[in-house]
C-alpha cells in the first residue's frame, strides 16, 4: 500500500487515473486516443466546455469572470501578469511571504516598480506578515495564498479596494472562499486540479480589459478570452484531466465537501505531531497549511530514521523542500483521510521507540 504525500505533481483519485488512461486507449467510443484527437472537435469542445463550467460551478463565479486553461504553468503567470498589468507610472504591491512569491517579485521588478509591502525572508518564511498596508494607487496586489515550500497558508482574504491577485497553485478548491473578490486567480494544476501541463486563470473581464497594449499574442488574455482557451492547441490531455478531477470533487459535496475532509486531515496531522515531543512544528499555529504541513525532529539524527521508516511504510514524497529541510505531509484534495492516519499510527509508533 503506497501513501502518496508528494508535493506536486502530486496524488490524483484513482478513479480519474482509470478513466484519463482508458481515453489514451479510446476517447468516448470514438477508436481513437485522446492524444491522436485534434481539439477542434465538437468532443474536445465540450471537454473544455464542461472543464470550465465546473470551475464557474465549484468555485461559485459571478458572470464577469473568464475560465481560462493555460500553457506555461504558474511561473509563467509570474512574468505574464506584471506584462499586463503593471503600468509603467504606477506600482504593483506584492507580499512576500515564500519561494515562489519571491519568484514572482523577480519577475515583477523586470516590467517595472514593485512595492513589497511586508516580507518573513528574514525567518525563511516561517511565518506570514499579518500587519501590512496596501498602497491605495497600486496596479495590483499580489500574494500566495498557500506556502507549498514552507507550509504556511493564508485563508483570510486582505481586505482592500486594490485588484486582488493570487497564486493558489497548491490550495485551489480546497477550502470555501468568495473566489469573485479576486481580479486574477491562477494555479498550475498538478497540486490539486489535475495533472502537469496546464494552469487555471480566473480573470475579471473588467480588470482584463484594462491590460497594456502591444502584447505578444500569446501572453494577452484578452486574446485566450476571445478564444476560449484555444488559441492554439490546448493541452488537450491535461485539460482532460482537469475535468476528470473537477467531475470527482463535484461528486465529493464541491468545495464545502472537501474542505471538511481536508480540515479533518489537517487537525488529525497536526494534533498528533503536536502531542509526540520527537517532533517540532515551526510553523505558528495560526499561519499552518492545511494542505502541506511541514515538520522537523527534535534530535536531527532522528530524521534519517525516521525517513528509513517512511520508506519502508510506502509513505511516499515525505522528505521536506531542499530550502527547508526536515518533513513536508501534502495533503491534497485527492488524499484520502486513512492516509493521513496511516502516517499518524506510524509517526506516533516511531516517538514510542524512540521517546
Ligand atoms: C508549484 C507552485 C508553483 C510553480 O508551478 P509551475 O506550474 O511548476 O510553474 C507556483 N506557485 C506555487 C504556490 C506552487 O506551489
């Protein structure tokens, strides 16, 4: 039995892995692969049909929001973004408050002037700035909504009249929010939406509409609104995927359905870690992601012991981001709760031993 706690590409439910590899084989009885089938068809066309109004469904969108499905993967939205939206006499506000958000501050700074209006750097991300003010003329606020490296998340929304953009790669559709106050949302899909080689975009037609001029087509989103995701060829069998998983959270009670599962992971987790003093948490309880939870020993030998154990276990993709060091647990949508037990019986069996 494996448990899959990898931080992304990550687990999918079976059920979407059966079904995406019977259409490489036949797609909806047609005797031909997905992967040999042009997307200007009226199947394909209803894949992305259907994948989008799944997205407007689950995430409960107002009329004017756009679906886009995307190349490229969040990094690409990094640069994409501030080549849209940050005016040359203006400034775009951004937290830091992890790698990738930082990532996209590098990107940012090459467009123009990026004000950061707090940052944990100082502490390795360790925590997320609460105290922070939102410069009222700014283009755009920018931030993560969860820390898949550091293990930190955001639930609240920043409560501000600046158009709100957010990086959700790793927590989309995991938890209820009121998805239309954002301007711009995006997420690459391998964490919790499906398989690698597409990204969600959620635009507010208003805001798009007020995007710079001269942009390479590609890198318009006015151009993939116009052209429903289909500029070029769509990444046809990510899409396909997307859907799949998109079908299955529907089928799971939506977004509110998830969200109680993903909360009873996360407290069985982090209960259990608390309790066993082998174990530190350094994150503050008040700032933890309920979908990456990120931990380290007390005693440092303790840790390759501890990995021999998760090893031999099939608890997989447990060993913690290179820039942090010790533990990361993904708990994506997609994984069941009877892992997170498995790995709680196993965690509190090695603190026995070990105490
Ligand atoms: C994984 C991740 C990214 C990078 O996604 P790519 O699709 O690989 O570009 C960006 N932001 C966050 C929050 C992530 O977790």
């Amino acid at each position: 039995m494996i448990h899959n706690f990898n931080a992304g590409p990550s687990i999918l439910p079976r059920e979407v892995m059966e079904e995406a590899s019977r259409a490489v084989l036949d797609f909806n009885g047609t005797g031909l692969s997905i992967l040999e089938y042009g997307h200007r068809t009226p199947l394909f066309e209803a894949v992305m049909a259907e994948a989008i109004q799944l997205i407007k469904e689950l995430m409960q969108l107002d009329e004017n929001k756009e679906v886009l499905f995307l190349h490229g993967g969040a990094s690409t939205q990094f640069f994409q973004i501030p080549m849209n939206f940050l005016s040359q006499d203006r400034t775009a506000a951004y937290l830091d408050c992890g790698i990738w958000g930082s990532k996209a501050i590098i990107e940012a700074k090459k467009f123009g002037a990026v004000q950061v209006v707090a940052s944990s750097r100082d502490t390795n991300y360790s925590y997320i700035p609460h105290a922070f003010e939102i410069p009222k003329d700014a283009c755009y606020f920018h931030y993560t909504t969860n820390n898949t490296v550091e293990g930190t998340q955001l639930r609240t929304i920043p409560d501000t009249s600046v158009p709100l953009i957010a990086d959700m790669s790793s927590d989309v559709l995991s938890h209820a929010m009121d998805f239309n106050r954002f301007a711009l949302i995006y997420a690459g899909a391998q964490k919790n939406i499906g398989a690698a080689g597409v990204n969600l975009v959620v635009i507010d037609k208003t805001f798009a509409a007020t995007a710079n001029a001269h942009l390479p087509t590609m890198m318009d989103y006015r151009q993939h609104i116009k052209n429903g995701s289909m500029l070029n060829t769509p990444p046809v069998f990510a899409v396909y995927v997307c859907l799949l998983t998109l079908r299955w959270l529907k089928a799971q009670g939506g977004v509110a359905g998830i969200q109680r599962i993903n909360e009873q992971k996360a407290k069985l987790l982090y209960e259990t870690l608390e309790a066993l003093p082998v174990f530190h948490l350094p994150v503050h309880e008040t700032d933890r992601s309920r979908m990456n939870a990120v931990f380290t020993m007390q005693d440092e030998r303790l840790e390759k012991l501890f990995l021999d154990r998760c090893t031999t276990e099939g608890m997989v993709g447990v060993k913690g981001h290179r820039s942090v060091g010790g533990f990361r647990v993904s708990m994506y949508n997609a994984l069941p709760l009877s892992s997170v037990q498995a790995f709680t019986d196993m965690a509190r069996d090695f603190a026995n031993q070990y105490a």
